[in-house]
C-alpha cells in the first residue's frame, strides 16, 4: 500500500471518527434475550465449508473449487472434501456472472460433502454450514442476460426446456458422482453461447437437487451467517429505527451468552422465486434466531435452523453449540474455514502444474 494512505488517515482521522455511528440504542429499544443453558444432550458435528479461486491466463481462467466437511469423531476431527479444478474461456460469463457461477458450484461441493458423509452416519449428529438457507434457495436461476454478451436470444429458443428434460437423470445419477452436470453440458459445447447457458443452467439443476436431499435429512442442520441485513425482529418489535438490521440490534442492546425468541420463517416470498419443480422443498418449518454463543464474542450471529421439533429443542442444540465456540464461533466451523480457503498463492502452484513454462501479463509483475 502506497504511503500517501497513511497520510491521508494522520489528517483525517477525527473526521472519519467522527462519522462512525456510535448511537446507542439501548434505552430506546425493549429487547428479548434469552439465556443459554447448559446442554443436556451430546452431540456430534459435522461442519462444512467450502472457497472457490480463479486465475486468468489469456483467453482462459484456470478455477478451483472445495466443499470440506469436518466430521467430529470420537476426540478429533475428520476431514472429507469434494474438489474441482477446471479450464474455462474467460468471455464465456461476465466477471460478476462468473463469480456467481462459481459460487453455486462451491456451495453444491458443500452439500454433497456433507451428504456423502452422513448417509453412512446413524450417529446423533448437529450439521453446521457457513451461510444462509433462505439465501442459497433464492440463488438466481441463469437467465439469457448470463450469456447475453456472446450469443443471440434467437439461439437460445426452445433450449431451456431440452435442458430442462435432464432433471430426473440428474436426480438418479446425484448420489454416484461428485459432480453430474459437467458431462451434460459437454453434450451442447459445439455453440459457444448455447453451451455457457447449459451449463450454468444444468449446474443450478443440480444445485437445487441438492437442497432438496439436504431437507430430506433428519439431523438438526444449523446455517450460521456472519453478515446479516435482515431485519425482521425490528420490523415484528416496531422499535424507531427501521433502518437498523436485526444483526445491528442485538450488537448493542444485549450482552452476554444468549439468543433472541426463534421465529418461523415465513417462506412464501421465497417459494415464488422457485421453479415449479423445487417448490416442495420449503414445504418445512425453518426457524431464525440471533446468537451470541459466548460472553465475550464480538457479535451475534444469525442462525437459521432446520429438522427440529420444538423450541426446546432449540435450546438444547444452542446450549451445545455454545460449548463448542469458547471464542463466540463454532470452532469445527472456524477449523473448515481455515483448512478449505483457497488461496492466490495456490492458484498460482495449481497454475504452475497445469502450465509449468507459461507467463501470463501480469507475471511480470509478481
């Protein structure tokens, strides 16, 4: 970083200080929290993560992709990741559509990870995944505007509903490979554009399939979201500031381990965004809550939860998750975290392995 940064930080400091929101809501907000007791039950968890990188060379970009699951087991912890490493021409998606692509196909990696390990599993067993539920069903199905850039909609009519037809294939074929897409859309590779809007269609196919194994499961599964903008309890508890998040909220009007009264999520919104085929999968009882899972953790956390039966149920996962985040993060989380990332440093030994002698424009600059 250049030093005129600094310089500008040394005069501005006490303005930008100055612009920093440090109201405090707390007596003009009626916040419930509740306490988190000690857990009764013992549990096993499985967490999951996953991380996508990418490397432009030429008219090429060289990506890889992990779903990671750790497996708590007995005292230690186990690892299984589900990977991909691939070569695509770079003008076949827009950057933003390409990191949305990759994106699905690193959260598709996360599922089946964690399908590929609890289907062996009849242990009592938490499912813990980095995210948010409600957000990964809306992921936006692929338009004609994804490929819009390089083919015409005229060569587009008709295709979605050929591409379409490959669901059930999918759905039969889903549990015996890693991934089954990427030989489907092979079969369209002779267009150009049509072959881009195949293969991120097929993708979000598979994708959707496997949200739907995943609500078939009966293991409680928590999705824990680090960023949330949501905000509901401030909308339902008609406090004054609106514009606030929940998140935001509970920040700094609680104190100390705890959680916020569950609510039921209300999914009707969401199922409309749904294709007719996927609906189904909402047609389950998903809570939301915010948690601080430690005294001393930083923020709250929102968690959406699945596959539980009652609110005292609730309590009990959330009185054994908290043993397990002495620093206000579930530690199998933070662990996958750190072992899935990957990194600019491993795209370029990827990069190296795949072209050992190859100089791109930008490595004369490293």
């Amino acid at each position: 970083m250049h030093r005129s940064v600094w310089e500008y930080l040394a005069k501005n400091k006490e303005k930008l200080l100055g612009s920093f929101n440090f109201r405090d809501h707390g007596d003009t907000l009626r916040v419930e929290w509740w306490q988190i007791p000690e857990s009764a039950k013992d549990y096993r968890i499985i967490a999951s993560d996953g991380s996508y990188n990418y490397i432009v060379k030429d008219v090429n970009v060289i990506f890889a992709l992990t779903g990671l699951v750790m497996k708590q087991q007995n005292r230690s912890l186990e690892d299984l990741g589900i990977s991909y490493v691939g070569i695509i021409e770079r003008n076949i998606y827009t950057r933003r559509i390409f990191d949305e692509f990759l994106s699905m196909w690193m959260r598709l990696a996360e599922i089946k990870s964690v399908l590929k390990v609890i289907k062996e599993e009849k242990d009592n067993y938490i499912i813990l995944m980095d995210g948010s539920f409600a957000s990964d069903v809306i992921s936006p199905k692929p338009t004609e505007r994804w490929v819009e850039h390089i083919t015409k909609k005229s060569e587009l009519h008709n295709i979605e509903e050929e591409i379409k037809s490959n669901i059930e294939y999918i759905r039969r074929e889903f549990l015996s490979k890693d991934f089954v897409f990427p030989e489907l859309a092979d079969r369209y590779n002779e267009n150009f554009g049509i072959f881009g809007y195949a293969q991120s269609l097929l993708l979000y196919y598979e994708y959707m399939i496997a949200i739907e194994n995943l609500t078939n499961l009966k293991q409680p599964i928590l999705f824990i979201t680090k960023d949330s903008y949501s905000n509901r309890y401030v909308q339902l508890w008609e406090v004054s500031d609106y514009y606030i998040s929940d998140q935001a909220m509970f920040n700094k009007c609680t104190s100390g381990k705890g959680f916020a009264p569950p609510l039921v999520m209300n999914l009707e919104d969401v199922k409309k965004k749904l294709m007719d085929e996927f609906v189904h999968i909402l047609d389950i009882d998903i809570y939301e809550t915010f948690v601080r899972f430690s005294d001393n953790a930083p923020s709250t956390y929102k968690v959406e939860i699945l596959n539980v039966e009652d609110q005292s149920n609730i309590v009990d996962i959330l009185g054994y998750i908290s043993k397990i985040s002495p620093l206000g993060y579930p530690q199998p989380l933070e662990i996958a975290h750190r072992e899935v990332k990957i990194s600019s440093k491993d795209m370029k030994g990827i990069t190296d392995i795949i072209l050992p002698f190859h100089r791109g424009a930008r490595d004369v600059l490293q």
